[in-house]
C-alpha cells in the first residue's frame, strides 16, 4: 500500500527531532456547498533538528516512531 504524503506548515519546532505540521484541507460542503477548510495538526520526525516554524513542508506516513509520532518529513517546498 502506497504511503500518504501530505503538505503542511510548521508550527513548532520546540520538541527535540519533532516538529508540528497543520495541514489543511478544502472541501465542498455536501448540504450548503460551500468551500469549508478543515485543518489538523500532525507531530512529525525530523531527525536533524532542521526545519523550523514558518517552513512548508511535505510529510509522509512511516511506521510508529514514539506515541504521537507517525509521520516523518520528506522535503522542505
């Protein structure tokens, strides 16, 4: 099965090799049809310690790192 990549900003960078990632997303709503944006924040692992807040990011899935950690970053955009 082929692993998600989502695309995000970095919120935090305060917890050693972590960084927090919202990722938000645009929908139609099914009853209004309205564009509504949703957004989560996803912990992910970077072991280098090398991106900070601000940055764009793409994030992938990966096997459990710690108990919040599911997610590891791929590439800064």
């Amino acid at each position: 099965m082929p692993k998600r990549i989502l695309q995000g900003k970095v919120v935090s960078d305060k917890n050693d090799q972590t960084v927090t990632v919202l990722v938000e997303r645009r929908f139609t709503h099914p009853v209004l049809k309205k564009t509504v944006r949703s957004s989560k924040k996803y912990r992910a692992h970077d072991a280098a310690n090398e991106f900070k807040a601000g940055d764009v990011v793409r994030i992938r899935e990966c096997a459990p790192v710690s108990k919040t950690k599911r997610w590891e970053v791929v590439e800064r955009v």
